[in-house]
C-alpha cells in the first residue's frame, strides 16, 4: 500500500517535470530564434531584422519566411510561377497586436514591391495614361463642337501623322492671278503647312508655234512662268504642272482648226485617241509644258545671278483623263470597247512621255478607273504606268469611293494620292465657298487615308487640296481665289496637323492671314456652326482681303435685292407681271413699293463703280470685266428695269372698265392649244 502510493507520487512528480522541461526547451527554442541567427544561405540573418527590413535583403526574407511556412507554391504555376505569401491568420494577428503587427505589415509591404507588383504597376500607370487620354480626347472634341467643327472618330491631337505631300490645286483657266499676287500668296501656302502646287494652266500657259492659237489673249509669258517656279523653288515648294490629255480639252477643240479631233462634232469636250493627229497634238502640248519646268542644267551655284534662276526639279507630271464624258462615239471608235480605249489612250500618252522623260511619274484622275474591272486594269499593265489621284469632294467619301474599289486600286497600284477640295465644288455660281463643309471632306479624307493607306504597299502619296475657278472651260467663275483663302488656310492647316487644331496660338490660320487675336474667352475664335461663310475673317489683312470684304457686302445686297424684287413682284399686289402687262395699278402704291429699289440701286451702284479698282490688285480688266457682268450686273439691270417700269406705271391717269381683255397663253407663247 505504502509502495503504491509513493510510485503515484513519483508519476506526478515526473509528469510535472517533464511538463516543465519542454516548457523551458520550448521557451528556449523561441528565445533563440528571435534574439539569435538563423543561417539563410550561408548568411547569417537576424529574425528581427528580417522583419524590421534590414540584414539581408528582399531575397533572403523571402526565402527564410518560404522555410518558416508562410509561404506556398502557386496552384497554377507550381515551382517554376514562384510563391504566393499566405498572410496570417486572425488568431495570430490579434495575439501579436501592436510593433509585431506593424513589423508582419511591413513584410508584406515589402513583399509587394516584387515583379507581381510591377506588373500591377504598370498596368495601372497604363490605365492611368489611357484615361487621360480619353479626357483630353473629351476636352478636344468639346471645344471642337463649341466651334462648330465637325468631330470626326479616330482624329485628334497625338494621333496618326499628317499626308506626307499636301499640295495646293492652282486652276487658272479664265481667271489668272498677277504673279505679283501669286508669290505673296506661296509664303503663306507654305505657312500654312503645302509642300506643292499642282498647277493647272489650261488657256493660260504660253504656247507658241503651232499651238500660239490656244494661249489666251492675257495667257502667263515664259517669264512669268518662270517667277511662279522661282518663287516656289526658294520655298521649298514642288511644282506639278497638270495638262489634260483626254477630256475637258475644251480649251483646244473649241478652235476651228483642232474641231476635226473632237470625238463628238458638235462638242468640244474630248479628244478622239484614234486619230494620229491627236497624238501629235498631246506630243506638242506636252513638250511645251515640261520644257519650261524642267530645271536649267547650265547654272552656276556661285553666281548669285543664276542661283535666282534655280527652279524646282519635275518629278511628276498629271495628265488629267477625268469625266471624259464622250468616248467611243465616232466612227473611228465606236466599235471599241470604252474600257479598253480609255486604257489604251492612258498608255499612249504615258508610253510617249517616259520616252523622253523616263524619270517622270505620271499622275491621272480615277474617276474613270472606277467601274473599270480588276482583270481588265491588270491586264492593260497601268498598273506601273500611273499613280491614280482618287478624288471625292461630299462627305460621304465612301459613298463613291467603296471598300471594294479600294481593293482593286491596291491590287493594281503600288500607291496613289487623294484629293479634296477647298473651293469650287458645291455650286457653279457660288461667291463664297461653304467652309464647314470643304473642312468635313478634308477631315474625312484623312481618316480615310489612315485606313485605307496601309492597303498599297507603298502608302499613299499625299493630298491635293483642289480649288477649281470654273466647272469647265464655258462656265462662268465661282469663288475667286481671294475670297477662298479663309477655306484654304482651315483646310490646309487642318491637312498639315492631321487633325484641326483648337488652339489659335498653335494653329496657323489666324497668323497666316494677318488676324487680330481673339479678345474674349466666351466665344470661339471660329464658329463654323453659326459663322459658315467665315465672314469674320473680313477682319483680316490677308492678301486679297480687301476682295473678300468686298464680296461679303455684294453678297449682302444682292439677298436683299433678291428679296424685295421677289417682294414686289410676287407677293404684293400692284407690280407684278400682270399689273405690268396690262398697264393697271395704282400710282400710291407703286411709289410706295419703289422707295427700296431706289435704296438698292444707289447701293449696288456704287458698289459696281468701285469693283474694278478693288479687283484690281489681283486681277487683270479682263477677269474683272467678266466678274462684274456675271455677278452684279445682272441684279443692277433688274432693279433699273424695276424702276423704269414703275415710273411708267405712275404715269397713268386714267384706267379702263373691267373686266380687262385676259391673256392666252398658248397663243401669246405660240403654242398649238390641241396638241
């Protein structure tokens, strides 16, 4: 019994020493591992100095605490996509509140300025940036409807660059600058951002010999000709002279002695490509032209005399071949497929230039490549022949230019050019182009120049910015050089950036055209929407400036004039063609009614005796001459007959009975009634 109870006592007292015992092991285990060394790779690293981030680096902290467990491997990656940290449970946390806590923060901490975070970091700095650009882009396009500036996707500051070429189409039939106004207008033009001019002389280049009859009587002299590409040349301007070979020969065939060329008798629009003589003619033609803009070879670039005579050098020749609207008519061609003709001419011409010009490109119009097929096209081998210039100038370019015609033209075509317009496009007899809509066709042009371009191997060439006189050789003038400048210079500009730019101090239209600055923040300093015509611009003191003030108060009386004669001839009831025709009508009211066409034609009077001297600093008499009787004479004589009508009318004293002997009209205009 007494051995009993004391082998009992022994078990307790062993239990309570080993109790203690690994109690103190324990306590001694943890001692030594937060205030000894713990060896990491042959280094010797503190625990409290991993978690105070000193010792050993990132690295030996990783690899101590992957050894002390806190680390796993990636489910995903295993060893090879490295660890994922496991942070501590909440038990943990809260027993070690307070410096532990913070120092366990630290790690990870640490731990996330690893490759992971880096990743993250530069994702976020990517969205960071993309946001910004989104708010910018949102800003742009802001100011841009606060102008009236048509906003087009994928435009925009820091987006694709501009069309390498931007030239300045020049169309000089019927209506030629002075020179004098031409070379203070290329400084500009290159300001503005142009690289080139494609000129069209038409009936203004000096032929001579056996084509002195086409010139017209104040067609440019050689000299002339030559200061155009003197000027051009110390600007850094190309120059692409442009010589129809096909249709819009008008100029030519008019004549008596080219009328057996025409392809139809009776209209003198296009050339007939089965005669030999018609060969000749382009042969002559041709040679004329490129003489006199190919460089001379005999200068001496230590005679400043003959540095002044340097020209720039002729790398492209355009060839014209647009709307050749009669074809395969006459008894020579009209077995011919028109197809077939067209590309055979196109190779003629081509074939006869590179033979004395090899160095030459040769550039075409492509409207009449359009409904040509891809195999005929490829077929005919004009493909290396020409560079078509694809020209549109509505808003809508695909509307004419489809997805599918693109196709073809990269497929036959290792490059091509684009052309829009800056005046002379939407109506025959405008006197001021519609600005908004010439810059909608060239901001549309540029987006479809960043797509479509990557199609041809070689890219596309540039933009031509066209700016037409005339519809053709017999219609009259449009907008006048002068007047179109405005257009021109937001165009151009617009071209030159590859995108509008709101910013009038970076912007180079207000600078270019001698602009005052804006004075108020309020308003934009361009407001398409409400300001089409850009009639502020007549603050400007560009040349040609006094022109454009000129027109805009033309353009002002002739709506009012318009105006009050539809007034009182259709909607009021004493001086219509009725009251006229039967000499009834009352003397009151016709004095009444006359009190403005007195206003008007006093107005538009003096207006007509100051339109010559006005016109006179950029055109010759003759252009001026024909600018006054197609715009304002016309209007005058109306409002002169008006008033030698009414004063007719008022002298009547005494009237017949009525009913008054009515008019037949089939028989006062000669028509059978019957039939």
């Amino acid at each position: 019994m007494h051995s009993r109870i004391l082998m009992l006592f022994w078990r307790k007292k062993l239990l309570l020493f080993a109790t203690c015992l690994l109690f103190l092991v324990a306590l001694w285990f943890w001692g030594f591992l937060y205030t000894t060394h713990v060896s990491d790779g042959g280094k010797i690293v503190s625990v409290k100095e991993l978690m105070m981030g000193g010792g050993g680096g990132a690295s030996h902290r990783e690899s101590l605490l992957q050894r002390l467990g806190f680390y796993e491997e990636d489910e995903e990656g295993g060893a090879a996509a490295g660890v994922r940290f496991v942070k501590p449970t909440g038990s943990l946390a809260m027993r070690n509140k307070g410096k532990f806590y913070n120092e366990w923060e630290a790690i990870l901490q640490d731990r996330d300025e690893g490759p992971h975070s880096s990743r993250q970091e530069v994702k976020r700095k990517t969205a960071e940036e993309l946001r910004a650009a989104a708010e910018k882009q949102n800003h742009y396009e802001h100011e841009l409807k606060k102008m009236g500036v048509p906003v087009i996707a994928g435009l925009g500051p820091g987006g694709h660059p501009p069309p390498v070429q931007r030239l300045v189409h020049l169309d000089l039939k019927g209506a030629p600058p002075k020179i004098s106004y031409l070379k203070r207008l290329m400084p500009i033009m290159k300001t503005l951002g142009a690289t080139g001019i494609l000129l069209e002389y038409e009936d203004m280049f000096p032929y001579s010999g056996p084509l002195a009859s086409i010139a017209a009587k104040n067609a440019y002299s050689k000299d002339d000709v030559q200061e155009i590409l003197q000027t051009a040349f110390a600007l850094g301007l190309t120059v692409i002279p442009l010589v129809q070979t096909f249709g819009h020969l008008e100029f030519v065939l008019k004549l008596q002695e080219f009328q057996h060329l025409r392809e139809v008798d009776d209209a003198p629009q296009a050339l007939c490509p089965s005669q030999n003589s018609s060969m000749v003619l382009l042969e002559e033609l041709l040679d004329q032209v490129i003489e006199c803009h190919t460089p001379p070879h005999n200068v001496n670039l230590l005679h400043k005399e003959d540095l002044a005579k340097l020209t720039p050098k002729l790398t492209h020749i355009h060839i014209g071949c647009d709307e050749v609207f009669q074809i395969a008519q006459c008894n020579r061609c009209k077995n011919r497929l028109k197809d077939t003709l067209f590309l055979d001419h196109v190779y003629n011409v081509v074939t006869m230039i590179h033979k004395k010009w090899p160095h030459l490109k040769v550039i075409i119009w492509d409207d009449m490549l359009r409904h040509i097929s891809l195999e005929t096209l490829q077929a005919s081998g004009i493909g290396k022949l020409v560079e078509p210039m694809i020209w549109v100038y509505a808003e809508d370019i695909y509307k004419f230019i489809q997805s599918s015609t693109w196709d073809k033209y990269s497929t036959v075509f290792s490059t091509a050019w684009t052309a829009s317009a800056f005046k002379g496009a939407h109506g025959e007899a405008l006197l001021l182009p519609p600005v908004r809509r010439h810059l909608e066709n060239t901001l549309r042009w540029l987006v479809v120049m960043q797509g479509e371009g990557t199609r041809f191997s070689n890219g596309l060439q540039g933009l031509a910015l066209t700016g037409w006189q005339r519809y053709d050789h017999f219609a009259i003038l449009c907008e006048l050089l002068p007047t179109s400048l405005p257009s021109l210079a937001v165009c151009l500009s617009t071209a030159s950036r590859g995108y509008f730019d709101v910013n009038p101090k970076t912007n180079a239209i207000l600078s270019s055209l001698t602009c005052p600055e804006p004075t108020s923040e309020r308003h934009a300093w361009i407001e398409l929407h409400k300001d089409s015509m850009l009639s502020t611009f007549s603050r400007c003191m560009f040349p040609g400036s006094v022109i454009y003030r000129f027109v805009l108060r033309l353009m002002t009386l002739m709506t009012e004039a318009k105006e009050y004669i539809d007034e009182v001839k259709q909607k009021r009831g004493w001086l219509t063609d009725y009251n006229i025709r039967h000499n009834f009508t009352s003397g009151t009211r016709v004095d009444d009614l006359l009190g403005d066409d007195y206003r008007l034609l006093n107005s538009i009077t003096n207006l007509a005796r100051n339109a010559a001297s006005t016109l006179a600093d950029v055109y010759d008499h003759w252009t001026s001459g024909e600018f006054i009787e197609q715009r304002i004479y016309p209007i005058l004589a109306e409002l002169k007959n008006l008033e030698r009508i009414g004063e007719g009318l008022k002298k009547r004293k005494t009237w017949p009975q009525r009913p008054l002997p009515y008019l037949k009209p089939f028989e006062a205009l000669g028509i059978d009634e019957k039939t």
